[in-house]
C-alpha cells in the first residue's frame, strides 16, 4: 500500500488519510502529520500530477499547519510554515501543462487558491493579461520572461489561507526597526518549469486587503 502512495494513483490517494491516521498512530496533532506529508512531498519525483491529487495534498498541508498552531511553540511554526511554503510551490508546479501558445489553470482547496498561467513560443497573446484571484491580482510581463527563457515561462500566483497564522509578522525577524501589523493573505509567487535565473524587470501585485501581506517570490526550476 505504501508502495502505491508514492505512485500517487487515485485508488491509493483516497486513503491518504488512513495512511497518514496509521503512521501517525491516529494522532496527527503535533508534528507527526505534517513531518510525514512533507516527507512524502519532498520524495514525489513526478514532473506532473493529476488536479485531484494535488488539490488532497495542499489541503491536508493546510490541515496540518493549522492543526501545529494548536499543539506546539511558535518557535515551530515558521519553520514549518517556510516548509509548507516550498511543498507548495513544489506541488504547484506540477500543475504545470506545457503549451506552443498560451493557456491557464486554477484551482481552488480548502486553505490555497492558485492560478498558473502560461505562454509558449508561438504565444498570440500581446502582452500578459492581469491574473487575478479572489485574494490578489499580478502584472507581470510573462511574454518578456518567456522571451528571455527558451520562449516558455508559467507565472503561479497561490493564496496560501492559514499561512497568516503561522507566519505571524511578530514571529519574523527583521534588520530594520518597523512597526509589524497584522497581515493579510501570505501570497507566493513562483516560476514554476521556467528556466530564468532572476525575476526580470518588475512586477506589481495588488491584494484585496488593506494591510500589508507577507509575499514570497521564488524561483521555480
Ligand atoms: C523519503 O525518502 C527517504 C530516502 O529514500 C526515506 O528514508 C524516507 O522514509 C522517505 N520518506 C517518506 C515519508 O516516504
Ligand atoms: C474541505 O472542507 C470540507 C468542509 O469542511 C471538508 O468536508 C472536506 O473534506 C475538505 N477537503 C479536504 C480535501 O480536506
Ligand atoms: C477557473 O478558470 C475558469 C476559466 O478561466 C473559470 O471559468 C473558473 O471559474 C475558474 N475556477 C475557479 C475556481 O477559479
Ligand atoms: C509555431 O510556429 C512555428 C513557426 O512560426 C510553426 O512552424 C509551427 O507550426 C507553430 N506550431 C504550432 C503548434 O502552432
Ligand atoms: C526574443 O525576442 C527577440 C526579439 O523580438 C527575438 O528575436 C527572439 O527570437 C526571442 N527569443 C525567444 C526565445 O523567443
Ligand atoms: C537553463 O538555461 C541554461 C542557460 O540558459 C542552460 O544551460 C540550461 O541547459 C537550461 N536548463 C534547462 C533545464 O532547460
Ligand atoms: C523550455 O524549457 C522548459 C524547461 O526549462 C521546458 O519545459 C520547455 O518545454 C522548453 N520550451 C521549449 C519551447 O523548448
């Protein structure tokens, strides 16, 4: 049955949750769920997973942050948080679907919200259109990243719902003397399968909330 999981087949993903109740003795508080999901992560080798799979995935992470803020010390929750953070990015990627022209995907869970887009060389697209999502919205010249990559580039913009919580600004140390307020939403950037080694020229993003929120940009080989 383990064997199974690591293939990711559908049959085997409806009993994620037994496996993960069983390795963790049916006690998923503390670290136990979310060591064992991100072990499982890191180890995925597949470039590409089915939505599904990846939709179980993401809200079982987020289950178990939040379930981490219950039971264990601050101290845990950034570097959990950071973790979570990367699997994310990791398992969005796989989202990913190549493409001569342009195309995007979305996906909605229970604790993230995505939205990839994507242009490949013969894009019709002009310039790259606003992405939005409910929690914030991306300019970002996609057509110039993919221009300066091999003519590919995909942009993912992922609303993390929880992630507020764990990384608490109060939590994050900063060189400079700033007054930290409370966040919004923790938005994550990413580059998923594009090939470009810094974020060229500028991009703005715009989130539905007031306050300022904790934005993660990374590159995404
Ligand atoms: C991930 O792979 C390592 C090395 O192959 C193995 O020791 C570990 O048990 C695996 N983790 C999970 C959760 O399967
Ligand atoms: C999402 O939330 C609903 C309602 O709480 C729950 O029934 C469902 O199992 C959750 N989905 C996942 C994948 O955890
Ligand atoms: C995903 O995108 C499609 C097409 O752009 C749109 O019709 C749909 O409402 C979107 N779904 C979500 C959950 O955002
Ligand atoms: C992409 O463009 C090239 C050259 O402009 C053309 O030869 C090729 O057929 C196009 N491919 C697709 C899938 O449109
Ligand atoms: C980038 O743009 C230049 C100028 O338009 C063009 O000559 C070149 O082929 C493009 N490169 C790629 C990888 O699309
Ligand atoms: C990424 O780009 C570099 C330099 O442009 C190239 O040497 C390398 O082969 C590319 N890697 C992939 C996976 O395409
Ligand atoms: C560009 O490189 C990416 C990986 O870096 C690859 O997935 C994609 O197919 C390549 N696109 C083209 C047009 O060669």
């Amino acid at each position: 049955m383990f064997h199974c999981l690591f293939l990711f087949c559908f049959v085997c993903l409806s009993d994620l949750k037994a496996l993960l109740a069983d390795a963790c003795q049916g006690d998923r508080g503390g670290t136990c769920g979310i060591e064992w999901l991100l072990g499982i992560i890191q180890n995925m080798s597949s470039p590409v997973l089915p939505l599904e799979t990846v939709a179980t995935l993401l809200d079982e992470l987020g289950d178990s942050l939040a379930g981490l803020t219950q039971t264990e010390s601050q101290d845990d929750w950034v570097e959990y948080g950071d973790a979570v953070l990367q699997a994310t990015n990791k398992l969005v990627s796989t989202l990913v679907e190549p493409t001569m022209t342009e195309n995007t995907r979305n996906l909605t869970t229970n604790h993230t919200e995505v939205r990839i887009d994507s242009v490949g060389p013969n894009v019709t697209l002009s310039e790259t259109p606003t992405i939005h999502i409910k929690e914030a919205s991306l300019d970002i010249n996609l057509l110039y990243i993919a221009n300066k990559s091999n003519g590919s580039a995909s942009v993912a913009l992922v609303a993390l719902i929880y992630m507020e919580t764990v990384l608490d600004p109060n939590l994050l140390h900063t060189e400079t003397d700033t007054i930290k307020t409370t966040i919004s939403r923790v938005v994550s950037i990413s580059l998923p399968k594009t090939n470009i080694s810094l974020l060229p020229g500028s991009f703005t993003l715009t989130l539905q909330h007031t306050m300022v929120s904790l934005i993660v940009v990374e590159k995404n080989l």
